[in-house]
C-alpha cells in the first residue's frame, strides 16, 4: 500500500524548510522574513483549501478553521499572495511526486511507465495583463475578447499522477512542451523506463529525431496526411519503415538550429501500425517499440490509454474548477492553477490509498469491479484536508488523515467496461445546473 499521509505531512514539512521558502520568495530575498497576521504556511494553506467562493467569505473560512480572533483585509491577503512565486508550488508538487516514486510498488505495463503529454486551454480573467501575457482564445474578427492560457501536462496514466505542467500562451508548440517535461523526468522518477503516448497534435521530424537518439520510447498517433508515401508502400498493417528526410520535408526547418541535424540524420526508421478505433475509425501511429517485445495489440493498448491525460483535464476542471481564480493577476492565476494540480495529485494519492484498502476488505465480490467515486472523495479532501494538516499533535493529524481514507472507501462506483453515451453535438443545451455533473464541494 502506498502512504499517502506520510508523503502529504512530509509535503508541509518541506515546505517549511530554507530551501522552499527561498523559492516561495523568487527576486526579493525580503519577502516572508517578518511573522505577519498571514505568514507564509497559512498562505500555503488558504490556498489548498479555496472553494471559489468570493475571497472575504473565504478568509472568514479560513479564520474559524484555525480559531484566530486576529482578522486580515482582502488587500492586505493579496498583497501577501503577490509576492508568493508560483514556481514555488511548482517545487512542492514535484517533492511529492519524488517521494511517490521513491515507492516500489508503481503500476507500469511490461516495466515501462505509460505517459501521455497534452494541451487545453483555461479561460482566465480577461484583462489588459492577462490578454497580453497569454492571449485570447476568440479569432480577430471578434470584438470582445477572452483570454486564455494554455495548460501542457505530462501526466502517468496508470498511477493517474500529473508529472509536470507549464502555463504558456493560448498557443503554444505541443511537441516542445512535451519534451521539456520528458526531459525533468529523471529528476522525479529517477531511472524508470517510460512510453510516452501521443495525439495527432504532436508528429514531428525534430521529435522524433530526438528520442530516437535517446532511446525515449514513443506512440505517437500521425494525421492522415503524415508519411503518405512511406505508408502506401506497407504491404501489412504492422511493419517499419524508412521515413525519408528529402528537400521537401527539410524546407519547413530552413533557418532552424534543427535543420542540419534532420538533413544529417537523412532518415528516421520507424514502426507503422494501422489499426480500428473502438468508435469504428481507422488510426495509424509511429513508434520506436520492438515487435519482440511489444505486439501490435500491446501498441493499440498503449495508445488507449492515452485518454487518461484527458479524464486529468476533465478533474481539473469540473472536479477542482481550476478556472475559478482568486483574483485577475496573472501570478494569482498561476499560483491558482500549480496549487490545483498539486491538489490532484494529492486527492489521487489518497484514493489510491482507500482502493487499496477497499480491495483488501473480505466484501463478497460483486458482477462489476468496484472503483473509488472520485466526485466524493474531492468533496471529503476540500472539507478535511485542511483541517488535518492544521492538527499540532501528529497522533490526532494521523488519525484525521485515515478517517478520511476510511470515508472515502465508504462511496464506490462499479465500473462497467464498454459502457458509452452517445455525445449530442446538435439540438438544446442543458440547464446551467446539470443533474449529471453537480459540483464536489
């Protein structure tokens, strides 16, 4: 079993410690040196246990969770939030994630990891700083703006863990992204071997140029009109196949640092497998996998589990509403977002927790495999968390923490597998309040 309590107190512990707080204060080394009505911990704090609602409501929240007489202004908490570096957050969900893979028992498939790298776009405050910090989501034509980032993750889509993320502008080089973060792998896993599953947003020369050279292993999903000529001559639906660097392909990368190494290289070899989607249409993608080792079944499976990474972005925004920002500030945004994803982190390492002890119970076996309600266990984390965290006594924060695995264990869903809806595209919307999708917390 995986102690998700540990790692969570050793979370707030780190945090405590010179390292962090000298990332918390990023530029100016005087920033959280004085002990103010908010210092840095409780900072850290009010932010893990937002709920969106309007900020003087939140700080009334968080004053009775901590039975303070000593109250603080809205201005004077944001001024307190403004000089908090969001990289700081960044650093806190990487030590959690670097603890969680010190544990020996990390699902993977055939010893690999399985990773999937993808982009969506967050609505933000539209305002002059955040339309030109991150750009607007709305073509030219449109008068009224919105602003929008884009959010890339790296996200392990067996341990259901989000590795890395970066905040960029609306739009953004997917394939850029995603190998920066597979190159801060080793610092958080370690040596693990990994797959890094891709959608038809990423093929690229240069990519696959490069993790061919470093061995990263890949499954990337290509368009229809990727390597048409190689693929027309394939005389199965599983084969490899010399992609051809000529003058055509070369001129796209004319002027680039990447242009002499692609025209050194001359061709790329890799595998091409042709296979049928369950929804009925037909997908190709490339990869770097052995036949000897992994099959054209294990490749189609591979690539299936790549809609992990979208279930992630569908938590963070409908489970944990990331779009419900503190204020309009750009740093306010970006410490918003980092402290959802870490959030995340922490509510999966919990439920991995109540699973594991769900399925060691002697229960009788039902028809269906009996999983954690997601949906529930946000709802216990937003209301207790924080309150855990807070408890001086570490028997008590202990015993706080297993209450909570024990009530989250409590609320199970069966999964059915096959199971799907038929997306309705056309027609009349539904209410503003969905009976289906009703807030956690």
């Amino acid at each position: 079993m995986r102690f998700s309590t540990q790692r969570i107190c050793g979370d707030i512990d780190y945090a405590s410690g010179n390292t962090f707080v000298s990332i918390c204060r990023g530029a100016n080394k005087k920033y959280f040196t004085r002990n103010r009505k908010m210092p840095l911990p409780k900072l850290l704090l009010t932010m893990l246990n937002r709920r969106g609602t309007s900020l003087a409501v939140e700080l009334r929240r968080f004053r009775e969770l901590t039975d303070e007489q000593e109250t603080i202004s809205k201005p004077g908490y944001l001024k307190q939030r403004q000089k908090l570096a969001p990289e700081a957050i960044v650093a806190l969900y990487d030590h959690h994630n670097e603890s969680l893979y010190r544990e020996e028992d990390m699902q993977t498939f055939k010893g690999h990891l399985i990773l999937a790298s993808d982009g969506s776009g967050i609505n933000v405050p539209t305002t002059k700083e955040t339309l030109g910090k991150y750009g607007s989501s709305c073509n030219h034509s449109v008068r009224r703006k919105q602003a929008s980032l884009g959010l890339s993750c790296l996200y392990d889509v067996i341990n259901k863990v989000i590795l890395c993320c970066s905040i960029n502008r609306v739009k953004f080089d997917e394939a850029s992204q995603a190998k920066s973060h597979v190159a801060r792998l080793p610092s958080i896993i370690g040596e693990q071997s990994t797959i890094v599953a891709l959608d038809r947003a990423y093929p690229s020369l240069p990519l696959f140029r490069e993790w061919l050279s470093q061995n990263q292993k890949f499954v990337v999903r290509l368009k229809g009109t990727d390597f048409k000529a190689e693929r027309k001559l394939m005389q199965s639906n599983d084969e490899w196949c010399d992609i051809a660097i000529d003058k055509t392909r070369l001129r796209n990368y004319e002027g680039t640092e990447i242009y002499d190494l692609l025209k050194q290289a001359g061709s790329l070899r890799l595998r091409i497998v042709n296979f049928t989607l369950s929804g009925g249409p037909e997908a190709v993608v490339a990869t770097n996998l052995s036949e000897s080792e992994f099959s054209t079944e294990d490749i189609v499976h591979i690539y299936s589990l790549r809609w992990g990474v979208e279930t992630a972005f569908d938590t963070l925004k409908n489970n944990l509403e990331i779009e419900n920002f503190t204020g309009t500030m750009s740093v306010l945004i970006e410490q918003d977002i980092f402290a959802c994803v870490y959030l995340c982190n922490i509510l999966q390492d919990m439920i991995a927790d109540a699973q594991a002890c769900f399925d060691s119970s002697d229960k009788p076996p039902g028809k269906h495999k009996m999983a954690i309600n997601k949906a529930y266990a946000v709802g216990v984390m937003k209301e207790k968390l924080v309150k855990a965290l807070l408890e001086p006594d570490k028997d008590k924060k202990s015993e706080l923490f297993l209450s909570m695995i024990d009530e989250i264990q409590e609320n199970v869903l069966p999964v059915r597998p096959g199971r799907s809806y038929y997306r309705n595209t056309k027609g009349t919307r539904s209410c503003k309040y969905s009976n289906t999708h009703k807030r956690c917390y």
